[in-house]
C-alpha cells in the first residue's frame, strides 16, 4: 500500500511514518511544509529506507499537491498537518485558519480530483483518514462524562476551533461529493520528539536546566494522555480497518491534573539527575496566570474503536511517562538540534 502522509515530519506525523516503515511493508510520501514544529531529525532511523520519501510541501499549495499525487499514486491519505499549539493560536490565530481550514480544503478539492480519476477497483479502496483532536469538543463539567464520537462541538480556542472547521470540512465532502473519509479525534499525545513548546518536554528541559516550570492557574486542568506510539498504532489501525464515514476517539485512559503530571515528572527525575543542591524538582514549580478559555477537562470514551478494530494502548501512563523522561535524557541532542533547526537547514542544504 502507498500512503501519503501530510505532516510527517511533526510529532504525531513522524510517529505514524516511523511505525510504517518499521512494522509493515507499505510505502510513504511525507509532505510538510517544516515549519518550526516539523522537524526531520524526527525521521533519521527510517530516513533512508528505500519505502519512504519526502517532499517540502505547503498543504495550500495546490499545484505542488498535484503533482506529488500524480508522481506518487497514493492508495490513502492520512492527514496530520496542522498547527497545533492552542497559546499561539491564541497570540496569532491567522496561521490556524489558513493551514487548518484553508489548507484542508485544498488538501481535500486535490484529494478529490485525483481519486475521481483512479479505476474502480483502487477508487472503491481508497481512503482519505483526517487527524483530529478531542479540543474540538470543548470541556466536561463533570467528573465522570466522556467525548464520544457524537458529542457535539464546542470549540474553545482558535485552534480547536479551526480544527472542528476542518473536520466538518472532511465530514461535507464525504456526504457531498463521496469522497471516502474517515475522522479520528485523540486526546493528548506526550512521547519521544515531541516539540519542547508542550507542557511534558517543557517540564523536562526547564528542570534539567534548573528553570521555572510553570503551571497555569492551579494546575487542576484535567488531560486523558496518549502515548504517541500507541496513537500512531490506532491510526494505522483505523486507515486500514476503519469504515468510511465513520468517526473513531482515540484516548489513553490515562486521565490525570497537570499539576500531578509536573510532580510525576519531577520525582522520576529526582531518582535518575538528582539536582546538584539535592532538592526536588518540585521546588522549581511556579504558577502562573491561567490562559484565556482555558478548558478544564477532556476526557475520551475510547469504547468504539476497541470494540470494533481492536486496539487499545499499550502504555499506562506511569510506563509511558518513565519512558518519555528517560528518552529526553538520552537525547538532549536532538533537542538542542530541533530547537535550533540545525538538522532541517543541513538536510535542505542551507547553511547552518
């Protein structure tokens, strides 16, 4: 199977491609437009495997699109694409609307034309899988409600809501035009290579660094957290065994406050790099002015998609986080280098 995979170069995205090249025998275009937050030194253990390719793509570009379509002659598409950061959506949102909304839009009308033109055999296999969030529904008042697939949409910042803009998007030109697609909605992902804007590698590298690690409002936000790997298994999972129409949550049963995800981190690192004055982590912790439409809890009925693919995670959150800290110890380099953006520019032939 070919799949083109958009924002492969992210953090979910270069998830997804490593898993693919890694455990089965399909091939991979990866388009992104690398950005600050898409990074190749993401992709060096599968970089030169003769299944995977990778092209630098702005998703609004049309023409670029089709002639990567056209060269590559994909069997599905998994969208993953987007900016992501909800802070920066808040500090600019122009970006959000143009590469969420605009940008899937162009994604689908190139999608469309090509997949119009494919035989009956491969258009009827074809499949075109959107990545969503669980951000698109809001917040939960209560202590024990779940995101289902048919909870209603209440986004609360720019960038989830440009991300319930695109899925309906995707959702109209299945009904409209019959384009075969499939929407999945996760809860938060945290992992290896993961940009150092996010709260989990921001709490690593700040504490490593003897910095602040800051907490917004009182930290009793509540997240469901994913490990990465066992997201990319469940999107592989649905673009393969997944019905066309269909919606499917992905979430991590792994439900904590930031507050306790900020302590976990620094007790693990307390036992691996203890700091040099023998104190805990934890007396970096600082709380500061809770964001704008900061939602409180999100938390997602994972039922479906185990009921009807089979998957679940594999990770708890307490195997999942003491593998992510350890990975970050192991790997500062890179983190230096993403940071910098030192491999992209070598990659791309641009001087350093």
């Amino acid at each position: 199977m070919k799949i083109l995979v958009t924002g492969g170069a992210g953090f979910i995205g270069s998830a997804v491609v490593r898993h693919i090249i890694k455990n089965t025998q399909d091939e991979v275009l990866n388009i992104d437009k690398l950005t600050y937050a898409g990074n190749l030194d993401s992709l060096k253990d599968i970089d030169s495997d003769v299944r995977y390719q990778f092209k630098q793509i702005d998703i609004c570009d049309a023409e670029a699109l089709k002639y990567a379509f056209e060269q590559f002659q994909p069997d599905v598409v998994m969208h993953l694409a987007a900016e992501s950061h909800v802070d920066r959506s808040i500090d600019g949102p122009a970006e959000f609307i143009t590469t969420n909304i605009v940008g899937t839009y162009t994604l689908l009308e190139v999608t469309r034309s090509y997949w119009l033109q494919l035989d009956e055999i491969k258009k009827e296999k074809f499949k075109f899988h959107h990545i969503s969030t669980d951000e698109v529904y809001g917040d939960l008042e209560g202590t024990t409600d779940l995101f289902t697939e048919t909870t209603s949409y209440a986004p609360s910042s720019p960038y989830s809501a440009s991300k319930a803009s695109s899925d309906h998007l995707v959702r109209a030109w299945q009904r409209t035009y019959g384009l075969p697609t499939i929407v999945t909605n996760c809860s938060n992902n945290y992992g290896p290579y993961h940009f150092p804007e996010k709260l989990i590698p921001l709490v690593i590298l700040n504490a490593l660094d003897s910095k602040a690690l800051p907490i917004y409002g009182k930290g009793d936000q509540i997240r469901d957290w994913l490990h990465v790997e066992d997201h990319a298994r469940a999107l592989y999972q649905v673009v393969t065994k997944g019905v066309v129409g269909e919606t499917y949550n992905i979430g991590g049963h792994n439900e904590k406050q930031n507050i306790d995800v900020v302590k976990t981190i620094c007790k693990i690192l307390d036992v691996l790099k203890p700091q040099y004055n023998g104190q805990s982590y934890e007396t970096l912790i600082t709380f500061v002015k809770d964001r704008p439409g900061h939602d409180l809890r999100y938390a997602i009925d994972a039922s479906k998609i185990a009921k009807n693919l089979g998957w679940m995670p594999e990770e708890t959150f307490e195997t999942g986080i003491q593998k992510t800290v350890e990975w970050y110890l192991n790997n500062l380099e890179w983190c230096r280098r993403v940071q910098d953006g030192s491999y992209q520019r070598e990659r791309l032939g641009v001087s350093v």
